[in-house]
C-alpha cells in the first residue's frame, strides 16, 4: 500500500525539480555578463559558450594575448578588458569600463572565476608570502571585483557567480588553495543571505579535479620542486627525499585522473547565470560528488583515516597511526579522559593573552604547572598578566601581523624551550573588526582580518613548527562557529574563520 505511494511521490518530486531546472530565462541577448580568468580554462570556455548562446560577454583576461586569441574564437558581441583582480587599480579602472558598457540596464552576470593554484604543497614547506600570493587573488581579488561591481548587478537584479572548488569542503593538500576556497564558500553564503531582498542570486560552482591548465603537472611539479629545494635542512630531513618523491607521484596521479570533460563545470556556470531558478551549489564532477562532500561530512578523525592512511609518509618512523577503533563510544570516552603526566616539564605557547580566552588559558594552565609563554600585544597587557600568575610565566610582546616580531617571539621561544622543543602552541590572536555587510566595507577591510586571523596564524606556526615536533606536541587553533555557518554582517570574519 505504501510502497507504491512512496514511489509515486518520489517520482513527483523528481519531475517537478527537473521542471524547475529546465526553465530558462527569457531575452538572453539583452543581458551582459562579466567573466574574470578568460585567457585560458573554464573562463576561456564559458566566453565563448555564452557567446554562442547570443548573451553580451564581457571577457576580462589577465593577458593581452588572452584577449587577443579569446577575441578571434568569438563574435563581435564579445568584448575583452585586461584585469588583475589582485590590482585594486586595475579592478577600479574595468569597474569603470563595465559602467560605461552597461549603463543603465545594469550587469546581469559576474563570474569570479579568476584564480591561481600552484601551491598545492605541505604548508611547512612553505612561507607566510606564499599563503599571501594566494589569498590575494582567491579572495581578496573576488571580494575587491564583486564590491566593485555589486551596484550594477544590483540594478539588473542579477546573479553573481563564484568558482570554489571540492577543495573548499575538504582540505586535501596544504597551503593557501585550500584556505581560499573555504573563504570563497564563506564570503558567497554571506553575500547571498545579504542579496536575496534584493532579488540578486549568488550561486557556487564546486568543481572537483578537471583538467584546466590549473589542473596540469609541469607548473604544479616545478612549484613542488622549486619549494622542496629552498627548505631548511632540519625540515628536510624530517621529510625526507623518498616523501617528496611520493608527493610528487601523487600529484602526478590525481592530474593524470582529472576529468577531462570541462564542459560540464562551464554547463553549471551557464545554468547559474540562464535558469530561472538557478541552484545554490553546483558540484560537477563524480569525484565532488561521491567523495569531497560525502567525507566532509564525516567526524573529523575518521575523515582524517580516510586522507591520511594513502598520502605520503615522512622519512622518521611513525609514532601516531589513525584507527577506526577511536569510533567506539566506551573507548572514546576513555580516551578522552586520560591526562598526560609531567605537566610541568611541558612549554605551551599562547598568542592573544592581553585578554579573554588567551589570557584566562595563560592562567589557568599556570595554575596546572605548566610552562606557560603568553604572546601579548601590549606591554599594558603583558604587566597585568604577570601580576596574576606565578614567576614560571614568561611573557613575550607579539603582534602576528608583523613577520619581524613573529621571527623575533620565535628566536625567544627557541632560546627558553632548548632541546625540549614546544609543546603546545594555542593560535589564539585574532580580530573581528572591521565587520558589517559585504557592501559596506572594502578590500582592505577583509585584507585587515585576513592579515590577522590567517595569515599572522600561518606565520606564527610556520615558525614553530621545527619545535613542535621536536617535542612531538600539540597545535590548537582558535576557529569560531562562524567557520561553520557565516551569518549576515560577518562576512569578512567568517572568511578568515
């Protein structure tokens, strides 16, 4: 009896979402829209896609030859302006240009599809400027062109398109790909929130591995070897050379299995920007679809099984192996509740100490015997803090933002702990200020968070790294709940959390 009911709904169900999917927008040929990274790859392709589809293609290419080779595949309806989205100058002057083109019937589209990737590397091979390279373009060039460009599609109540990636679900490889992509989902959800009384659609495009030029060895292995090379000797040897030739494989593996159907990402870029009802999220690709978002979703340590039990190893023999047998609750309680011995003889450095959570944890851990070094902003807060706990805590100044005084508190660190290395470090310090909608603030805004929250969190631990392992230790860093669901007014918070 129920059964064929069940069936019966299900069936209504399906045919009313592929009704909704399938409508499409009325008088295409009207409506321009603006796609960043159009030299080459899937911005290249969805030019020329929309083109022939009779829309009003504004193709931005970082190159003249770009532009050039793009313009010769098109109509004369396609028209091409160079933009570095990582140029505030650049993005101001096509901001412009776009305003002139467009005038009153406003911007329909902007697809930020304009992105770099080379560096896909462990993040301790690399350096705080490297992170900075890439959160430049990833984000803060989305953020810079989608603020510029927000009253037009505003004035056309049109849809704004954002290229992330698997990658911004799941984590798979260090450095600042990832990182940007999480802030590409962050930054889109807050904006669409934001948008919708305004009749302005955000939609993301999730895309898992194809083969764009992102996608291709040579630039990803020179990058892997350039920053293998300029490693410090004691990093190196840690990793050892059998590991890079492992990563190296790796890499080589997942580019050799990329999908090379492109179309289909540039298909779910066309429906964001034609349907009448366009989606919220697109994922091509089989393996987003039945591996990026289904392990994401999975507790952390078995996620972490998963990536971890077919990755590279260091040289060192290994001293903690993941198990599936920490899911059983009995023994995960039990686990959980065991203490370490010797909480004395143990450094833990905190950043953010001045006051709240850093400065309660500096005297709490104080008052447990530990070895407590509290990173303070101020003077002010550093004599206050000392006022409150014994003579074991030391107190350093640190601002995180700044290399010079990150390299400094490192130098100091490494001084006190010696051979015992550092135990813990709590990546505390962080701001949240300035914040409020996307709209009303600007690129250096969310570069001021960024700068904090991120990249001073980066450095800091990039810093420490060498120690912490000497004493096999512990990192803890400070997220927020934001980093799960961004709500409207925190957009540039909930990016760098």
């Amino acid at each position: 009896m129920w059964l064929p009911l069940l069936v019966v709904a299900l069936g209504l169900i399906i045919l009313y979402r592929w009704h909704r999917q399938s409508q499409i927008l009325q008088n295409l040929s009207d409506k321009y829209v603006l796609i960043t990274g159009c030299d080459t790859g899937f911005g290249n392709l969805l030019a020329r896609q929309l083109d022939q589809r009779g829309m009003i293609v504004l193709a931005a290419c970082l190159t003249e030859k770009g532009a050039e080779n793009l313009k010769k595949e098109a109509s004369s309806r396609l028209q091409t302006v160079i933009l570095d989205v990582s140029d505030s100058q650049s993005v101001s002057s096509a901001a412009k240009w776009v305003t002139s083109i467009v005038g009153n019937s406003g911007l329909w589209g902007l697809v930020n599809n304009a992105g770099i990737g080379y560096s896909m590397i462990p993040n301790e091979w690399q350096k705080k400027e490297d992170f900075a390279k890439v959160l430049d373009v990833n984000i803060l060039g989305m953020v810079d062109v989608t603020l510029n460009l927000l009253p037009l599609i505003r004035k056309a109540r049109g849809r704004v398109v954002n290229v992330s990636s698997g990658a911004g679900r799941l984590a798979t490889v260090g450095g600042g790909y990832c990182i940007s992509k999480y802030g590409v989902q962050a930054f889109s959800d807050t904006l669409r929130r934001e948008m919708l009384d305004f009749g302005v659609k955000v939609a993301i495009i999730e895309p898992g591995a194809f083969a764009s030029p992102l996608c291709s060895y040579d630039p990803h292995f020179k990058a892997a070897k350039s920053f293998w090379e300029r490693v410090p000797v004691e990093i190196k040897e840690s990793y050892g050379e059998n590991y890079f030739q492992q990563y190296v494989q790796c890499l080589k593996y997942l580019i050799e299995t990329s999908s090379p159907q492109m179309r289909k990402v540039t298909d779910c870029m066309e429906h964001a920007l034609t349907a009448v009802y366009p989606w919220t999220r697109y994922s091509p690709g089989w393996d987003c679809k039945f591996y990026y978002i289904p392990v994401s979703y999975l507790p952390t340590a078995l996620s972490d099984y998963l990536l971890c039990r077919t990755r590279a190893k260091p040289g060192q023999e290994e001293t903690t192996r993941h198990s599936s047998r920490q899911y059983c609750v009995p023994g995960r309680w039990h686990r959980q509740s065991k203490i370490l011995q010797n909480l004395s003889d143990k450094w833990v450095l905190i950043t953010g100490s001045d006051s709240g959570f850093g400065n309660l944890l500096a005297k709490q851990l104080d008052q447990h015997g530990m070895l407590v070094l509290a990173a303070c902003l101020t003077e002010k807060g550093s004599e206050e803090l000392k006022k409150e706990a014994s003579s074991r805590l030391q107190t350093v100044i640190l601002d995180v933002a700044d290399c010079q005084s990150v390299s400094s508190a490192a130098k100091w660190v490494t001084n006190i702990v010696g051979d015992a290395g550092l135990w813990g470090l709590v990546n505390n310090a962080g701001c949240a200020f300035p914040n409020g909608p996307n709209e009303w603030q600007c690129k250096e805004d969310f570069a001021k968070i960024l700068n904090v929250n991120v990249l001073g969190m980066v450095d800091v631990t990039l810093n420490m790294l060498p120690l912490i392992r000497r004493a096999k230790g512990r990192i803890v860093n400070v997220a927020s709940c934001t980093g799960r669901l961004v709500v409207i007014g925190e957009g540039s918070f909930g990016i760098s959390e």
